[in-house]
C-alpha cells in the first residue's frame, strides 16, 4: 500500500490517479484539466470566463488576504481579470466567533482592494480540522488575444521571474515561526522585512504588463517553488528545460532566512513571483524594469531533458519532492 505524501500531489501520480478519470469533455472548455494548467478556460460566446480554486493549509498569520491574493494570481497567470470568488471554509470547533469574523472581514477587505467581489460560498464548523481551511475557487474574465496559457510556451523561450523567489515562504516563516527563526540567528530586521511581504503577494501588476507584451505563457510560483513552476510549465508545453541557477537572485531577508534555516529557495512556495515564457528576442527585462519590477531570468525551455546550469557546468536535474516549507514544517512539527 503506497501512502500520499504531505503536499502537493506529485505531477505523475496527479496524472495516474486523478486527471485519467476525467473522461467526459465539452466543447466550450477551450483549457481543460491539465498537468501545469492551474485554470479552465471556458467559451461563454461574449467572453471567456477564467476559473481557478486554491486553498491555504500552511500559513496562520493573515491566512485570509493570503488565499485571496494566491487563488486570483492563478487569473492573472492566465491572462485574466479577476472579478469575483466563491469561498469554502472549514473551521474548527476550538475558533471563536470573534476570529472567525475577523478571517472573513480579511477575505472581504482584499478582494475590495483588488476589485473583487465575494459572491457566496459555505462555512462549515467541524472537528476534522485543527486551524482554519480556506479553499476559494476565483473567476475571471479574459480577451482571446490576451489569453495564457501553460502549454503555450516553446522550444528557446526564455524563463524569467518577476520580484524573486521565496517571497511567500520567507513571509510565513517570518510571522509564524518568528521565534525559532531568533533561535537559528536569523536578525530583527531581516524578519521583520519578510514579515512586510505580504504586499508583494499579487501578481496582477506583471500579469497585465506581461500580456500586453508578447508573454507566451505565464504561471504563477506557488508551491515547489521556482523549481516546481518551471517543471509545471515544461510538462504542460511537452517541452524539458534548463534551468540557469547562476541567475538566481533572492533579497537580503531571504538569503538570511534560508541559509540559517538550511532551505533552498528556490523550492520554497513563492506566491507573489510570476513565471514567464518569451521569445529570445522580447525586451521583456528592459520593459519590466521601467515599470519598476524586477525581473530575473531563470532558465530557458528545450525540446527535451531536465538540466541545471552552475558555474559553467550542466547536470541533470530531478525537481525536490517536496516543498521547503513542508519540510521545515514536519521537521519543526517533531
């Protein structure tokens, strides 16, 4: 008997187990469930509608503004607008009214500050569950012409990342684990600088740059992180890749974080990052610079094979099982 890991379920054992038993299909589903697509695309004759569900299972602190941000950049990924979320939560019996009430208020104040409207959903007490689930399933509105999709990258495109990586990772560890990362030696300012991220955790902005600007295909860095958006990307466009570690860049407070903390940055959850695909010859870097957000290449796709480039040499690449943070979270949890 072969027991399910914590975390995100494996890419191959996704396929086996749960995409081959979707056998019925219709013609308005232009993007249908794929390996790498984390949205449908669906032909309403006016318009496409986009729609994406997500939960939040590893964060406490500002666990609300968290999922809203992380279900409509899976919109954004896809070249969308979001407009609205439906959301599922499932509390436990221990939760207060009072902070049950504030966890809704903070779903509610994010998707205003985003334009998006909360459109219904259900909220269940139960005693399966030791902390708040949220699940939410966002809608969005796209142009056929803006449209992205995963498997919409090719041979010789070019990888980049917009803002870094570990953004979302660094910024839980930072507020919900505060004090072990003292105990590791991890600085004051340095966690309080993470602990401010949860203002990067949008990737509307570059999605809307990205499409106005020859962006082929675009994925949003959640869990696996870098390591695991690019293998998503690759698997869904049949391609392989390489990945060009010498390009990595992670800020102050992320470098600390992980190096004290032995993880690997670029495998830890990074809501907030946008991967990327372009043609060799798009500016992409130089127009996201004058619109002041960073952005950093990270590999590139080829026809086949999974490499790793460092410090002029190649090596083959197999993606971590599992997430950074996941690790650290069952080691913390022993």
């Amino acid at each position: 008997m072969i027991i399910l890991k914590i975390g995100k379920l494996d890419g191959n054992k996704l396929k086996e187990n749960i995409l081959t038993q979707i056998d019925h299909f219709r013609p308005e589903v232009l993007v249908p469930a794929g390996l790498g697509e984390d949205s449908t695309v669906i032909d309403l004759g006016d318009y496409l509608l986009v729609v994406s569900s997500d939960p939040i299972t590893g964060a406490e602190k500002n666990a609300g503004e968290l999922a809203v941000n992380v279900a409509c950049n899976d919109i954004a990924a896809a070249g969308a607008e979001p407009f609205g979320i439906q959301v599922v939560l499932l509390l436990p019996s221990s939760l207060t009214e009072k902070k049950a009430s504030l966890l809704m208020q903070e779903i509610v104040k994010t998707a205003k500050k985003i334009e998006v409207e909360v459109l219904g959903g259900h909220t269940e007490i139960t005693d399966l569950v030791q902390k708040p689930i949220i699940s939410i399933t966002s809608l969005g509105k796209a142009e056929a012409d803006e449209l992205s999709s995963s498997s919409a990258a090719e041979a010789g495109d070019i990888l980049y990342v917009s803002k870094g990586m570990g953004i979302e990772g660094s910024y839980i560890l930072a507020n919900d684990y505060q004090e072990h990362l003292i105990k590791k030696g991890v600085s004051a300012e340095s966690i309080a600088e993470a602990a401010s991220y949860l203002k990067l955790l949008s990737v509307l902005p570059e999605s809307r740059l990205a499409r106005k600007n020859g962006v082929k295909a675009m994925h949003d860095v959640t869990e696996g992180g870098v390591y695991g958006a690019i293998s998503e990307m690759a698997a869904a466009s049949g391609l392989g890749y390489i990945i060009e570690k010498d390009n990595f860049k992670t800020t102050k407070a992320i470098s600390e974080i992980s190096k004290k903390l032995k993880l690997d940055p670029a495998a830890l959850i990074s809501s907030g990052s946008m991967l990327m695909s372009a043609a060799p010859d798009n500016n992409l870097e130089e127009i996201f610079k004058e619109n002041k957000i960073e952005l950093i290449r990270v590999g590139r796709l080829i026809e086949s094979g999974t490499y790793i480039e460092e410090k002029g040499k190649k090596n083959d690449f197999i993606k971590p099982d599992k997430d950074e943070l996941w690790k650290f979270i069952e080691k913390y949890s022993e």
